[in-house]
C-alpha cells in the first residue's frame, strides 16, 4: 500500500441492505475500513479472530460486544478481542472508521 491514500481513491463494496464499506489502507499486520450505514441499518452479529478498534466517525450506533450494548456518539470508540460476538444498528445515518489487526484478507 501507499504512504498515503485519499478517500477518493478507494471504491466503495455494498455488504448489506444500507452498508456499504471501503478499504482504505492495508498491509499483513493492520488494514483500516471505513463503513457508512443509512439510519436504521444493521452491522449483523458475527465474530472473527481479529482485534478490532472502531472509531463513531458520524452519527449515532447501538454495539453489542459479547452481549454488553451501548449507544456511541461521534469521537466514541469500542474495542472487539479476538472471537467476541459483536454488531451494530445505526440509531442516525454515520459511519464507523474500523482498524483490524492483522488484516481482514476476506474483505479483498
């Protein structure tokens, strides 16, 4: 990957009804995805053995991770360990900014 990477560059992939995801910068060790969902769109529940940070870069979400919800305003983050159930409903139109440790290969 490039040093540094714009927006504009990286297509956009829709992977559910309202979210829709871009991949902004990668190598083996991390990747950063940005995702924006439409109000009332659903991050389904699932797990993966990556750590995960997200950042509430816009709007507002209900997450679950391993069963425990909170309500996320914009400048919050969440933290997903290795092989926690987690997801997420947007309460607003947002998006959430995901770094993944090491990178999510399925997503390229």
């Amino acid at each position: 990957m490039p040093l540094f990477a714009t927006t504009a560059d990286a297509p956009w992939q829709e992977v559910a009804p309202g979210v829709r995801r871009q991949v902004l910068s990668h190598d083996p060790n991390m990747m950063t995805v940005r995702v924006q969902f439409e109000k009332g769109a659903v991050g389904a529940m699932h797990q993966h053995p990556h750590t995960q940070v997200s950042l509430v870069e816009s709007g507002v979400f209900e997450a679950t991770i391993a069963g425990e919800t909170r309500c996320l305003q914009p400048g919050d983050i969440y933290h997903v360990p290795p092989n926690a159930p987690h997801g997420c409903v947007a309460l607003e139109a947002g998006a959430l900014v995901d770094v993944f440790t090491p990178r999510r290969d399925d997503f390229l």
